[in-house]
C-alpha cells in the first residue's frame, strides 16, 4: 500500500500535534491579552512580545535542521498560525517564517543566524504576480531586510532606514516599500527554480494566514456566544432565537470546514505539492470571505456594546477585513485557483 493512501484521507492530529497547538494557545492567553492588542496599534507590533514568542523557538520551528532549525512540518505552522489569529497577536510571525524559508530554499541562511533566531526580522511581499515599483508590504516598517520578486529574480532588500508605517484597518505594521531605493540589494535567484521557490512561500504564506483566520473566526464565535447566553429578551436568553442560533451555528461550521481544508492543503504542500495545489489558495479565499462574515455577525449579536470602539468584538472585525488585504486583492487568489482547477481538468 502507498505510504500515503491514509494520510490522504485522514488529517487528525498526533499527541504530539495536539501538545503543540496547546502550549501556544497558553503562550497567547498569557502573553496576548486584548489589552496588549490595543496598546499595539500604533505601530502594529509588540517587540516585547515578539522576543517571548521567538524564546519559544517559534522562529527556528519550521526551518530545516541544516540551518540551525527544527523541522516542522507545515501542519505544525498551521496550529501555531491558528492560536495566533485566535489571539490577534501584534507580531509579524507568518511573514517572518514564510520570508525565512524562501532564504533557506535559496541557500540564503546561515545556521543559526540572527534572522533564524528572530532577532532579525524578515519581511515578504505576499501579493500574487511580478509587480514593480512600490509596493505595500505588510511587516514593511518593521523588517530588517525584505525579499520580493523582480521579474524573474528574488532579491533580498535591506534598509537603513526603515520605510514609514502607512495607517490601515488590519492594524499591521505595513509600509510602501520600494526596491529601487533599498540601501542594499541582494539577489538570491534568477529563473523558474528561484521563481518557484518564492511561488511556494506565497502559497505558504496564504495556508498561514488561512489558519490564523480560523482561531479568529473560532474566537469571534465564543465572544458572541458568551454574550448570547448571558443576556436576556423576554425572559429567554438571545442565544435561543433563531436570527442568533442559527449565524452562530453557522460561524461553527466555518470554522471547522476551515480547520479541516487548511490542515490538508498543509499536508499535500508538505507532502505531495503538484498533486493539489489548489487547497492552500482555496482555504485563504474561503477564510478571506468567512471571517469578515463571521466577525460582522459577533458585532450584530452584540448590539450597541458591539460596535463600541472598546469591544474586543470591533478588533476582530477590523482584523478579519483588513488581514487578508496584506497580500492584495483576496480575488486574484481566486483566480489562481480557478487557473489551477481549469488546467487540471483540461489536462
């Protein structure tokens, strides 16, 4: 029998999985408070709680061991990206991790180096295509050095000064960042190996994003059920009438479907990558769409308390419209999948 015929079918965690995804959901309850998420903001990162999240070796996990790393799979980013969202956390970790292995690929780490280690930071441009000129990179004002595709190149950019914050409703630590003013230039590959190596970490990076989506989705559900069990109309909690049951009900299913079709995109990229290619991207635009749904329901079952600058429920609503933005238009994914799916089938 194939190796993989019940891996294909079967995506439930091991013991070990389980303990992983666990001790970061702690990391995040004790370290990530929505107080901690306010108070970061302004600049869209908490450095403080970036070195905690990196001693944890958060970093170094999914590099490979030739570099000083540990070799996690890709599910195991998944679980971690998933309490991640789940928390809001002000850290620019998926950039960082999926920036990171695009430098391992093309040979660009040194074992144990400063940005294996986080002490570093290293920020990607995560919009689909070769765009030239400035372009809005999410960890832009906060990146020690930026790799982004130049025609056929991947090119590694380091500033002496870091490019100004631009004010935006992910509260992320994005700027504009231009390659032609970068103070240093490295290129790390030219041709369709460099280019696929830097495709992958795009396709990375949108699995990651749809996984931290699912904790927020997940997270905005238990914020407004809490709320809908507690308060009352006409003698009966909110939470028995259908116009709130069934949206919560329906917020349950989304996360679930997204758990499971972000955690099978994350084994067929680890394990068979041209077999479906499609997951990764499908789970980021499903995701991308749900989480805004689902966070504008959390507002609504709140009420006036919802929509109140201080509820938690208004920062997950701005995230979950403004996090998917950071690797552009959710709709060109969409049109990668339906490219894939079309050239699959005219085959």
């Amino acid at each position: 029998m194939d190796r993989y015929v019940l891996r294909r079918e079967d995506y439930s965690l091991s013991e070990d999985q389980t303990d992983l995804q666990s001790a970061y959901q702690k990391f995040f309850r004790t370290n990530c408070s929505i107080e901690v998420v306010r108070a970061a903001e302004a600049s869209g990162f908490d450095k403080s709680l970036w070195e905690r999240l990196c001693a944890t070796g958060a970093t170094t996990m999914g590099l490979p061991e030739s570099v000083g790393g540990d070799g996690a799979t890709l599910v195991d980013l998944v679980l971690v990206a998933e309490e991640l969202g789940r928390s809001l956390a002000p850290v620019p970790w998926i950039d960082h991790v999926c920036a990171a292995r695009v430098l391992a690929r093309l040979g660009a780490l040194d074992d144990g180096g400063q940005i294996v280690t986080g002490e570093q930071i290293v920020g990607i441009d995560a919009a689909i295509g070769s765009p030239s000129g400035p372009r809005l990179i999410a960890a832009g004002s906060i990146a020690d050095h930026i790799v982004v595709r130049d025609g056929d190149d991947v090119v590694l950019l380091t500033f002496d000064t870091r490019p100004a914050r631009v004010d935006n409703i992910g509260k992320l630590p994005m700027a504009w960042v231009d390659p032609a003013s970068a103070d240093s230039r490295s290129v790390l590959g030219s041709g369709p190996t460099a280019v696929a190596s830097y495709q992958r970490a795009l396709d990375e990076w949108r699995l990651l994003t749809a996984g931290a989506l699912t904790g927020l989705v997940e997270e905005t559900m238990t914020i407004a059920a809490e709320f809908a069990k507690s308060r009352y109309t006409l003698g009966v909690p909110i939470s028995t009438l259908q116009g709130i049951s069934h949206p919560l009900a329906n917020m349950a299913i989304t996360v679930q479907g997204g758990r499971a079709l972000a955690r099978r995109a994350a084994w067929y990229l680890d394990n068979e990558p041209d077999e479906r290619p499609e997951l990764g991207p499908s789970a980021f635009v499903f995701m991308a769409e749900e989480a805004a749904k689902a966070a504008t329901m959390a507002v609504h079952v709140q009420g006036g308390l919802g929509v109140s600058a201080e509820a938690a429920a208004t920062a997950y609503l701005v995230r979950a419209r403004g996090w998917p933005l950071a690797g552009g238009d959710p709709g060109a994914t969409a049109i990668q999948v339906a490219q894939i799916v079309a050239a699959r089938e005219g085959r």
